[in-house]
C-alpha cells in the first residue's frame, strides 16, 4: 500500500457497527468504542485494585493509596475545602486521557516472514485524534467551571467576577467561556493527530525497527505530556472559578 493510501485510510474514522432503534440508528465509531474499552479497563482496573483493601496496605494498595494522598493534597493546594468534590474528576479526566492517549501501543506489529509482511490484525488508533471526543471533554470542563463557579460565588458573586479587574474586561471575561474549550480541545486533538500521522508515515517508510523505539515517545512521553497539559489547564481554570479574592 503506498504511503498516501496508508495515510488516507489511518485517518479515517470507521463505523464498527451499528445500533438501529426504530425510525433512527446510531453509528458506533472507532472512537466510540475504544473510548469504551479505556472506560471498561479504568473500571475493571479500580474493581481490581479495590476489592479487598486491607486495614494495614500492602502491595498494591499501598500504591493506591499513595496516588489518592498525592490527588487529594495536589487538589487541597487549588481548590482549599472544595477539594473533594473536585479530585476525583481531576483523576479520572487525567487516567482516561493518558490510557487513550497510550493504547495505541497495543496494536500488534507488523510481522516480516519470507520476504512478505504481513499486516497486524487491528489497529488501535488513539480517540484523541478525534476533535469530537476532545471537544465533549473541554466542553465537560468548562461547564463544570461555570457552574462550580456560579455555585461557590452565587450568580451576583460570579456576574460581579465578570467585571474583573475592570468593567471594560466583560465582553473579554465572558469571550473565554468560548475561548478556553476551544483551546483545549485544538491543542490535545492536534498534538494526538500530529503524532499519530507521524507514527503512521515511519511505520510506512521503515515497518520494522523504528515504529517501537519512536512509539515510546509519540505514544507514551507524548501521551503522557497532553493529559497532564489537560488535567493541569482544568484545574487551573477550575481553580480561578472556586477561589474568592
């Protein structure tokens, strides 16, 4: 398959099958449903991890244990007494994003065998890459921003923050409640998509060597980059929202 033809069918996004109700029927994508498979593994992992805690923590559950303190204390130094009803959407925005971002190093390699190559069976490709599933999340942060603001400070509370720290500010304030998502969603979705095209032209170009060693930069350093860059925006803008000067 020549390079142009790889890229072209790498960056379409297919429908994996289809659910009819009636009169109307609801096309399930790749992103769909590898978003459902890091959703099943992130829940079948906290099942896992969870199901026989122990008074004294042991193994694993010492390390469970130590990355909910760690969440907690990052969260208390934001967010003050509203830190609990804030950190576990900051830990969960955080290991969806970085298991999205990294599973794509799941799809098998390319077998070389007589001269031929044969192709993996699948391929996992980062939902990410998708602006659709970047957008629902910046559009799920910046509503949790506006009504934990409109919450802590009251609607005169959050109106009056508008016209911070001049009235001449307003049309500018109320602009970022567009501005924000739209930045989050453009940088995590072209990041991921700029990745993924390069990850997709080395594997056409050298198949062999060079995907594994550039996969654990553009899969996991890079992976692991945006969903902290992600996670840290929204707690930034989180924090702007709850905290009363």
């Amino acid at each position: 398959m020549e390079i142009g033809e790889r890229l072209n069918e790498a960056l379409k996004f297919k429908t994996v099958f289809t659910v009819q109700g009636g009169n109307f029927s609801i096309p399930i994508t790749e992103t769909v449903l590898i978003s459902w498979v890091v959703m099943a593994l992130l829940i079948g992992l906290s099942l896992l991890l969870t199901r026989r805690l122990r008074q004294v923590p042991v193994g694993s559950q010492t390390l469970l244990e130590g990355g909910v303190e760690f969440l907690n204390r990052f969260s208390g130094n934001y967010f003050g007494r509203s830190a609990p009803a804030f950190a576990p959407y900051i830990g969960t925005i955080f290991l969806f994003l970085l298991l999205a971002n990294i599973i794509p190093a799941l799809t098998p390699a390319a077998v070389h065998f007589g001269g031929r190559v044969f192709e993996p069976p699948f391929e996992i490709k980062p939902p990410t890459r998708d602006i659709n599933l970047t957008g629902a999340l910046a559009l799920m942060t910046i509503l949790l921003v506006l009504f934990s603001g409109l919450r802590v400070r009251g609607l005169k509370g959050w109106a009056k923050n508008l016209l911070h720290p001049v009235p001449l500010m307003l049309p500018f304030n109320i602009l970022e409640y567009a501005i924000r998502p739209l930045s989050m969603c453009l940088r995590l979705f072209g990041n991921m998509l700029g990745g993924f095209i390069i990850m997709v032209l080395i594997g056409s170009v050298i198949p062999l060597a060079l995907p594994p060693v550039f996969s654990l930069y553009f899969d996991f350093l890079d992976g692991l980059i945006q969903a902290l860059v992600f996670t840290f925006l929204t707690v930034l803008f989180l924090s702007e929202a709850v905290t009363i000067e």
